[in-house]
C-alpha cells in the first residue's frame, strides 16, 4: 500500500463530518447494506470455515439472490432491488484468484451459511433480537438448504425465501404463522387456521384422508394426527411473511388484507400493524420512490473474497502517561494495589499472545510516544516456543516523553503489516493508547483505506475519543479501561479480540475472570468449572500488581495438586502460568492464593480454553450494547447473546457490570424472559435497559455467565423467524406430501454446568446533568399483554413493567379498551377507560393478571364513534404503566378480544358437542315415534270399543 500525503485539514474535516452525519450502522463497514438509488449495495454472505468446499454452493446463492432481486422489487412495488453482493468464501476453501478481504469477516456478515444439526433441520431462519422495525442480526442457512432442490418444494423457491427472511432481517417484521397456535377461534366464533391473509384456502387432512373440521377439532384441542393443508392454487396474493412457497403469493400482508385475530409473533410485537405498513414506514421504502417504467432493474453483480494468511500488528503507547497509575475501585486507600497502565498491559498482552491468537497467525510489535518504533517484525506462531519469543519483545518500561503520536504508531504497524505482500489487506491491528493525541484526525483516511481493521483500547478518561473513530471507519471493536476500573478489564478486552473467521473451535474462550483485594495471611479460595465441551489448550493465568507471587495451589478435578513451583512465573510482568497440553480434565479447578507478603495484594486470576472436540459446539456468550452512543436519559440496552453452536442457553445467570468514567461500576442481571428490553422469550439474548448514567464519558461494559447442571440449559430449537415449511398441498382434490422435514440431533446436556466472560466494548452517554437531576426514566413499554374472554369476562396477563423502565414497581396501570384498532392506536387517550382502583402494580419481571367483567363498558362501547360492536365481533385493549411522579409508559401492545358472536350467527361447534347434539335428536325422534304410536294405539281401541256399541245397539 502505498501512503500519499496527508490531505489539508478542511477536506479532511468535511470527510470525518459527512462520514458521522450518516446512520451509525453505516460506520461499521462489514455489515454495511447502503440504500442508494433503489438499489442495495454492500450486503455480505459468509460461508463458514467448516462447510465442506462445494463450488455450487456459489453458484446457487448466486441464482436465489438473483430471483430474490426481482422478486422483491415487485413486492415492494418497484421500490428495491439488490445490486451489488459479496460473497466470502473461507480461507479452508482452494483459492481461485478470488479477490482478498479488506475489513469484511464472517463475525460481519448479513448472511452466514453454516450447519444447523438441531430439531429444525434445514429451516431457513433470522436471528432478531430487536423490536418491531428494528434490524435482525443475520440470516442463516444451511448448506443442505442451498444445494438439495427437493427442500423447494416445503419451503418455495429460494429466492422467495431470500425475501422472506431479508424483510426479518431489515424491516423488523415477523413472522404470520404460528406453530404453536396453529388455529384460534375468531369474532364470530368460528375456528381458524393461523394465517395471514385469510383468503388463504385449505381443509383439514386426518389420518385417513380428507375430513371434516369437526373431525380435526375436539373441544377446541388439535386432535393428533391431524394438519391443515393449503390448497396449491390460491387467489390470493399475501403473504409473503406467511407462505412464500405459494405461487400466488406475490406481496405482503396490508392494511386491507391483513388478519389482525390471527395470534402470530407479527400482531403481538408489531401491534395488530400489517408487515406492509411497518415495512413503508422504514427508512428504506421511506426515501425510495417507485422506479419509473416497466423495465426490471438488472441483476446483481457478486464479488467473490477470500481471506489470506492471518496478519496482526500490536501497536501500543508506551509514552510516560502510560506508567500512571490506575487503581481498582475496591482497593482505594492502600498504595500498594495501585498498578500502572503499562503493568496490566503487559499481562493482558502476555495472556492474548500466549493463548488467545490464533496458530498460524503472523504477529507484529510496535510501541509509540511521540514516535513510533518497531520491536518485532512479523513472525508466525506455529509452537508455544514462538508465543514466547513474542512475549520477550513486549515493551519492559515505559518512555520519558510526554508527547503521543498515535499516527506515527499507526504508520509503523502499516510498515509491518505490509512486509507481507505489500498490502495490509485483511490484517488486523490492536492499538493501545492512554494519550490525548488531538491529531489523530491525520490518519483518519488512511486507515479507513488501509483495508485493516482496527481495534481500539482506550486508557484512562485523557485518551482522546477521536481514538473510537478508528475502530467506527475500520469495522473494528473499541473497549475503554477506566482508570479506577476491575484490573481484569485489560485482559477481557484483550480476550474479546479474535480472528473473525467463525470458526468457534480455534478461538479462545474466556472461562474465569476474578480480582480480589487479599489482606496479609489471608488467601483467595475459589473454583472455576471446566465443562467438557472445552479443556484444550487450557491456561490458568494468575497476576499480582506488587511484590512477589502469592502462594498458588491448584487442584484438579481428580484431586491432583499443582504448587507455584508448577507454573512460570514472569517477575518482570507479575504473573505465574501453567497451560495443560492435551485435554484438561472436566470438572471443577480450584484454586487458593494464599497471600504471604506484609501488604494488602489485588491478586486476579483468568482462565481460558478451546472447544475440547469438533463433535460439540462449546458454549458461547457475546455481550454488546444497542448503540455506541446515546444522549441523556435514553437508555442503552444490553445484550448478552449465550449460545451452544447455534442454539439459545436457557435459564442461565448472565450479570452485566458497566463500569463509569468515575464512579461505581453498576451490576444488572440480564434476563430473557420476554418483557422490557428482552423481544423474544427464550431465545438465548439476555438483555436489560441501563440508565444508571453517573457522568457523562465512556461506559465499559463486562458479562459473566454462569449456568447450573441442575437445570434445564439447551433449547433444541434454533431461535429466529423461520421460514415455514409446508408438509404438502391440495392440488386437484387429491393430497400431495412433500418429503418429511430433516431433523438433526438433539444436543446433549453439559453435566457440568459452564461459567464464561466477555467483555462487551465500551459505549458513550453525553449530556448527563451534573448534580441531582429529576426523574427523566419512565416505567418500561409493557411487550406482551395477552387477552382471553372467559364468558362474560376479560382476562389480561403480561409481565409488570418497572418504576424506571424494567427496574422496580411501578405506581399504577391505565388500561382502555376500543373497538377500533385505529382509535386505541393513534387517540389512546380517548379510548374507553377500565377501572383498576383494585389492581396494584407488582415488583418487575412479575407476571401480572387481571379480571374485568365486559357488561361495565359493553354501554360504553356500544355509544363509541364509528359503528356497532356488535358488527365488529372484537374489542381492542391496549395498557400502559404510571410511575410515582406521573410519568407514563409507551402505550403496550394491542391486544385483541374475540366477542361472543349475535343471536342470529350459526357458531360451529366441536366434536363433543355435535355428539351430544345427535343424541339430543335421535332422543327425541324416538320419543316423537313412541308417541305416536301411543297415539295410534288409543285411536284403534277407541274405534274399537264404538264399532262394538253399534253392533249391540242393532241387536237390542
């Protein structure tokens, strides 16, 4: 690469300007899908590492892309169309004269191809982790998916299915389907199927063959054995979100079409709002008019990628600010636990370079003041012998200088990095700085064109934010250590660095990260579980910050004792290693550091290892915030994504620890339970609002996970919004099965349990009054409320909201009801109030009921605007919460209410029912037959009895 002199300070602040007036998405270049002219440009497709190399795995993502072009500008009305797609294929694939990576990787992708092997088999799906409108995290599909043509005919042509999963995944709709509640009773009391839109046709298939609905139906429970197929030719055109698969089906649901009872994910997340009016209110469709003419946009062009040999630079300050010292907040007052920021980053360096990179990666060291310095061309790691030699480069002392100039760091790492083949394409570089550069500005563009990313690691409040930006144009990560932090946060970020490439059985993983002030004769006794889906590679990492070592004992599962005498110990660095070859033992470490010196000792311990099989996925866990910045009071979000492979870890301990600029870090226990900040319940994504903003600055963010054998841990079904598979069709009357469903393995339990870390980067809250401020944080949008009507009653559940957002108890709820969607959603103020003088708001996270009888509104709602309720069949109830200082929620979710239905409506009745029904009839048939019979018995005994008198009488 070659470096051109830098531009003048004007263009230069032009760039930067426009660069950040753009949406923050668009700054993180791997996953940046921009919207120009129509047409989308910059999506990524990755193929995982380990998917076997099939060169017509590419050659049909290529095609359904292709047809999903097309058929997606139809369905959006000539709005959008795909232009320009990047497909990168992994480095374990032969290379044919692919183009190389710049900053995109597999951890970036919009799309990832990777194997599934779980109940779901081939089901395409998109991982949402965000509200209604929000953007998904990625699509996935499986190799199977993309190469078995059969599979087209359950779930549609792929490039249909390419669109359903690409409106998941942009415009935050959900799916219309419901597999759980396949069917539901509407207004008038009739049973439907699930289904969107209604005009959609099918019957109901028994065992047998085709039967009745009575016969599938039985006291409003789907009899076994029984399903529902649609009919293979419809009229109706949506919807895309329900069946793509049908050929008819050309749009999605709107607000003429779409079927507001039917109880799927879209009406509850999205508020009864149909997929097309959330998707024209997106930023998309809301900037994109209608392309003129009848012509069709051209097809997309793809760019094929690889990467190449793994390449990484440290570049790190070693000005004099760096020998400052940093203290841990629960050690204030004893001088001896201070630690110099250049100290702990010579144990987090020493960890990553002897555990955490990756074999075969080439490494390079540089240090900077104010100039920059090469100590260790790159040099591959392939032994534990080179990680050492790495580690002897790493900087002893820090400089005298005062003055930092991070650009002359970056340009040496350039330097390094390009030795390779010229080119810092694809490369990685890790820059460490405490310093308050003010001309960062001057590398700015030659990093973003470099075609290396770059992460970023803050010291201290004195580093200069302009540092971030670094990591906003290169795609890369950004952590920040505050001075008076946990001294384990260096590692963590550190840990948190991988190579990117997705394949989770080469990275590290972080098991165990503790600090604890030790008093003199006193020792630090704790446990640390290995669970068997990791222990190669396994490394105990103990550091001290003053005098000499602790007294190290460590047992191991089996009881085997390791003494200090058992490690390495780096003086200069302050730790004490032992890393076990092979597999260590599964089970529970644990270790004692006994604290012999006269002085208090902040004495940490990190553990890390790799997947112990290729057999079983390990256990993951990635934290992150929902923005990089946000303004005060509106909160940020936290997310912690547990994971086994591509399957949610339910019922863990996932604790957030946010750490200020100044001030106390505060903890917070993620949940994933559905309500508040959580969209999706059990879906793996803990998540919790933060707004606990003690200053304005740098938030860094930590997530510990721990789970207990003793309780359920694996979801065997992949979370996300599926792509439904249709079991088969009528087509002629007659029935048509598609081939059944692959399902995978079910995983196994971990006998263990596991515990993990990872750090979550760092994000920024500006504004925060200083002093004492008002209450600004509202009680938390309540997400899941749910209706049933009980003969004359409504019963509503949903899970208390918060005093301030998701924390605490809130004062009171305001709950109104309307029969018309519009009024309760845009005038709820208006709507016809419920008395609940009697209902007391519960602590968050508790789920909350409610009864009310309908006869004390029916009046009311009978005399509401716009028409009879008795025409409509539903009522609309919608909720919000109100704290002690009369600040209000977002109004909730709508909920819908089925009416019983008018006097002169047939309702179809169960099986049970019709039963009972025809032994009420022929009852009452044969009483009719018996008394006519009766009738006809006395008629003739009567003739009788008057025919004998006549003949007496003509006698006489």
């Amino acid at each position: 690469m070659t470096h051109r002199g830098n531009p003048g300070p004007v263009h230069r602040l032009k760039l930067v300007t426009l660069l950040f007036a753009l949406s923050p998405e668009l700054l993180f270049l791997g996953a940046a899908v921009k919207l120009q002219d129509n047409g989308y440009d910059g999506l990524l497709v990755a193929i995982n590492p380990r998917v076997p190399e099939n060169l017509n795995l590419i050659t049909n993502m290529k095609e359904m892309i292709t047809e999903a072009s097309f058929y997606l500008f139809n369905a959006t009305k000539r709005r959008v169309f795909f232009r320009n797609i990047q497909i990168l294929i992994p480095a374990t694939w032969t290379a044919h004269n692919y183009s190389k990576v710049k900053q995109e990787s597999y951890e970036k992708a919009n799309v990832i191809v990777t194997e599934q092997n779980g109940v779901h088999g081939d089901d395409p799906y998109t991982l949402q982790h965000r509200g209604c409108g929000k953007e998904g995290k990625y699509i996935h599909f499986t190799p199977s998916f993309l190469l078995n043509d059969e599979l087209a005919a359950g779930y549609g042509s792929r490039g249909r299915v390419f669109v359903h999963e690409w409106a998941h995944l942009r415009w935050g709709v959900f799916d219309e389907y419901n597999h759980d509640k396949p069917f539901y009773m509407n207004g008038r009391n009739e049973i439907q199927v699930t289904r969107c839109s209604s005009d959609i046709t099918g019957v109901f298939v028994c065992e047998k063959g085709l039967c009745p609905q009575e016969g599938c139906i039985i006291s409003k429970l789907f009899r076994e054995g029984c399903t529902f197929l649609y009919n293979s030719t419809q009229n109706a055109t949506g919807s895309i979100m329900f069946m793509q698969s049908l050929s008819s089906v050309v749009e999605f649901c709107n607000a003429s079409t779409h079927n507001r009872e039917a109880p799927n994910l879209q009406n509850q997340v999205c508020s009864l709002r149909s997929t097309w009016d959330v998707i024209t209110g997106s930023s998309d469709l809301n900037h994109s008019l209608p392309m003129s003419g009848v012509e069709l946009p051209p097809p997309p062009t793809f760019s094929l990628m690889q990467a190449g040999d793994k390449v990484l630079c440290l570049v790190m300050d070693v000005s004099r600010k760096m020998a400052e010292c940093m203290k841990h907040e629960g050690t204030k007052g004893f001088e001896e636990s201070k630690a110099d920021r250049l100290l702990r980053l010579q144990q987090a360096a020493e960890l990553y370079l002897m555990q955490v990179v990756e074999v075969h990666t080439f490494v390079g060291i540089v240090t900077f003041d104010s100039k920059g310095a090469i100590r260790a061309q790159l040099q591959q790691i392939n032994s534990a012998d080179d990680r050492k030699l790495l580690v002897s480069y790493l900087p002893t002392t820090a400089s005298t200088e005062e003055g930092v100039d991070t650009c002359a760091g970056i340009k040496r790492g350039f330097e390094v990095i390009e030795k390779r083949n010229g080119r810092a394409d694809g490369s990685v570089m890790i820059l460490v700085t405490s310093g308050a550069d003010e001309h960062i500005n001057n590398c700015l563009l030659t990093a973003m064109s470099s075609g290396s990313t770059i992460h970023s690691i803050a010291l201290g409040s004195s580093a200069v934010r302009k540092l971030e930006e670094l990591s906003h144009l290169t795609g890369g990560l950004k952590f920040f250590i505050p001075d008076e932090s946990n001294p384990n946060r260096m590692t963590e970020a550190f840990s948190r660095i991988s190579s990117g490439t997705g394949d989770i059985f080469q990275q590290s993983l972080q098991l165990e990260s503790v600090c604890e002030t030790v008093q003199p004769q006193h020792q630090l006794l704790n446990s640390v579980t290995v669970d068997s889906a990791v222990g190669n590679d396994t490394i105990f990492v103990v550091m001290w910050q003053t005098s000499g070592p602790p007294e190290i004992i460590l047992l191991d599962p089996s009881g085997r004792k390791y003494n200090t005498s058992d490690f390495v110990i780096n003086l200069a660095f302050r730790t004490a290693i032992i890393q076990f070859p092979g597999t260590a033992k599964p089970g529970h470490w644990t270790y004692i550091l006994n604290n012999t010196h006269r002085s208090p000792q902040a004495l940490k311990v990190t553990v890390a290892s790799r997947a112990s099989s290729l057999a079983v996925s390990p256990a993951t866990v990635e934290a992150f915030a929902e923005r990089d910045s946000t303004y005060f009071p509106q909160p940020v979000i936290i997310y912690a994504n547990v994971r086994k492979g591509l399957y949610p870890i339910l019922n863990a301990t996932v604790v957030a620890t946010v750490e200020p600029e100044a001030g106390d870090p505060i903890v917070l226990q993620l949940l994933d339970n559905g309500a508040g900040a959580d969209v999706i319940k059990r879906d793996g994504i803990y998540s919790r609002y933060f707004f606990s903003f003690a200053v304005s600055g740098r938030y860094s963010l930590t997530v510990h996970v721990h789970h207990s054998p003793s309780i359920s841990t694996l979801d065997h079904s992949v979370p996300g919004s599926h792509a439904m598979y249709v079991p088969g069709y009528i087509a002629n009357d007659n029935i048509q099965m598609n081939a059944p469903k692959k399902t995978g393995h079910r995983g196994v339990e971990e006998q263990w349990g596991f515990s993990r870390v990872s750090s979550g980067g760092s994000f920024s809250v500006l504004g925060v009054p200083a002093g004492p401020h008002p209450d600004m944080f509202p009680p938390c949008k309540i997400t899941d409320l749910e209706a049933i009507k009980a003969e004359e009653d409504v019963i509503l559940s949903w899970t208390a909201p918060g005093e301030n957002f998701d924390q605490g108890q809130a004062t009171s709820y305001e709950i109104r009801m309307s029969k018309n969607l519009q009024s309760i959603r845009d005038n709820f103020n208006n709507a016809i109030l419920v008395n609940t003088s009697e209902l007391n708001p519960q602590q968050a996270g508790t789920r909350e009921i409610f009864t009310f009888s309908l006869k004390l509104v029916t009046s009311e709602l009978e005399h509401e605007p716009d028409g009879k309720m008795q025409e409509n069949h539903v009522v609309y109830v919608a909720m919000r919460a109100v704290d002690q200082n009369s600040l209000k929620s977002d109004v909730s979710n709508i909920a819908l209410v089925s009416l019983s239905v008018s006097q002169n409506s047939a309702p179809a009745l169960s099986r049970d029912e019709l039963i009972l029904k025809g032994v009420l009839v022929a009852v009452g048939l044969i009483a009719m037959v018996c008394l006519i019979i009766v009738a006809a018995h006395c008629t003739l005994n009567r003739k009788k009895r008057a025919l004998k008198k006549d003949n007496v009488t003509k006698l006489l």
